[in-house]
C-alpha cells in the first residue's frame, strides 16, 4: 500500500516537473485514521474454593435410668365391720296446744290536710311616661337681623315627660288548706290457738357398727431404678470444601480507531481570474 502511494507520488512529480504550473506550497490540515491498541476491563468467571461447616449423623452409646416394678412384702392393717345391737336414748316431737297474741295489721280511714294552691285577683299600681304639654310664661329673646333688630317670643310651650298611676289586675298564687280522705294503719292485737312442738325422750333399739382392726400380710409395688444401654444419633460438625462461582475482573486488549491531525504540504496553482 505505502509503494503504491510512494509511486503515485513519484509519477505526480515527473508530470509537474516537465509542466510545472505556476502556484505556491501551502500547509494543509488533515485527519488521519489510526488504530491503538487499548486495554478494557471484563468480568471472568472463577471458581473458589470455600470451606462450609456440615453436620453429619454419629451414633454414639449412652446409659439412661430406667424404673423396674419389684414386689416387696409389707403388712397392712384393715378395719372389718361388727354388729352390735344396743337401746339409744332419742328425743321425739310431740305438738301441745298453746294461746298466742299476734298483731294484726287494720286499715283506717282519716282526713288529712293539704295545701292547694289557687289563683286569687289582686289589683298593681304601676306607673307609664307620658307626654303633657306645658306652657312657659315670660318673654324670650330669639336673635336679631341684619340691621338690628330683636326678635322676641310669647307663650311659649314645651314637652314634659310625666308619670302616670295606672292600676292593673293581676293573678296571685296562694296556699288554700283542704281536706282529702286518707288510709292510715294501725295495729290490732288477736289471740289465736297454735300447736307448740315439744321434745320428748324416748328409748329406742338400734343396731350399731363397729370396726374391728385385723393385720394382714401384702405384697406393695416398689419401684427400683436400673441403667440400660441406648444408642443415640446425635449431630457431629465436619467441614466440608466447595466450590463457589466468583466474578473475577481481567484486562484484555482491544482495537479502537482514532483520528489524528496531520500537516501536509500542497501545492496550490495560481487561478486565472478573480480570487
């Protein structure tokens, strides 16, 4: 690619050098493309080994107490019932006429007093403003005009708030003492027959129980305690190792296009006419 260009260029050269036209070298700014090459960052996935606590099944032989049932001998003292027959004195109820005074309640009719109250006229004075016209004897001097002269007045009247006796009927309330008919009770004593029971002892068979005290032999029911042998599952700690996915952050290369600013050199003919 590069011998392509060089030659080009050579070519060019020739060509201009047999005709070289008329124009001047100028600097020219362009973008050049480049690939550099970079380094990005990407997750790797790893696996790690970790160590995990686990419980695993042991069996393991303990002795536990046991209770056994054994028989011993005891003795026990019971207690027979015995007949025996035997006179009791015992107290019977007999009933024996008797007088008792009793008081019985009586209803009575009597005349209480209440008071009632009723409405009775009676007669106010109250007093209402009135107006009343009332005369000012006298002369009065009422102003004078422009030239001067004196305005006077006669018999003059005038208003007079006065206080009238007016007499007004109203209602009063009293208390009037009557007589109503009412039930009043009293107590009124009365003898009546009643039967009055009494105790009288009389003799009487009776057949009693008695209890009687034997000692007998028994067999009681002990418990004795004794050790077994039992096997136990219990739970032992172990560690176990694991592997365990993990993210892991790696640099790998990479291309990336960049453009570069480049001064080259050109020559610029001169352009007949206007610039």
């Amino acid at each position: 690619m590069k011998s392509l260009v060089v030659l080009i260029c050579v070519l060019c050269a020739t060509i201009v050098a047999s005709h070289p036209p008329e124009g001047v070298w100028k600097k020219k700014l362009v973008w050049k493309e480049e690939w550099v090459q970079i380094w990005k960052t990407a997750k790797k996935e790893a696996w790690e080994t970790k160590w995990k606590k686990i419980q695993v099944p042991a069996w393991t032989t303990v002795e536990i107490p046991i209770w056994k049932d054994v028989k011993v001998p005891d003795w026990k003292i019971i207690k027979k019932p015995h007949i025996e027959e035997r006179e009791i004195p015992v107290w019977k109820e007999e009933k024996v006429p008797e007088w008792k005074k009793i008081t019985k309640p009586v209803w009575r009719e009597i005349q209480v007093p209440v008071w009632k109250e009723v409405q009775v006229p009676e007669w106010k004075q109250q007093w209402i403003p009135e107006w009343v016209k009332m005369g000012i004897p006298g002369e009065k001097f009422l102003g004078k005009d422009h030239e001067g002269w004196e305005y006077t007045s006669h018999d003059l009247w005038r208003k007079k708030l006065v206080w009238k006796p007016v007499w007004k009927k109203i209602w009063r309330t009293e208390k009037k003492q009557e007589w109503v008919p009412d039930k009043k009770l009293e107590w009124k004593d009365e003898w009546i027959q009643v039967w009055k029971p009494v105790k009288k002892q009389i003799w009487v068979k009776e057949k009693r129980e008695t209890w009687v005290e034997e000692k007998i032999q028994i067999w009681r029911i002990e418990k004795k305690q004794e050790w077994a042998t039992e096997k136990k599952q219990i739970w032992k700690d172990e560690w176990k190792a694991i592997q365990v996915p993990v993210w892991k952050e790696v640099k790998v290369p990479a291309w990336k296009k960049i453009y570069k600013p480049v001064w080259e050199k050109v020559w610029v003919p001169h352009s007949h006419g206007w610039d």
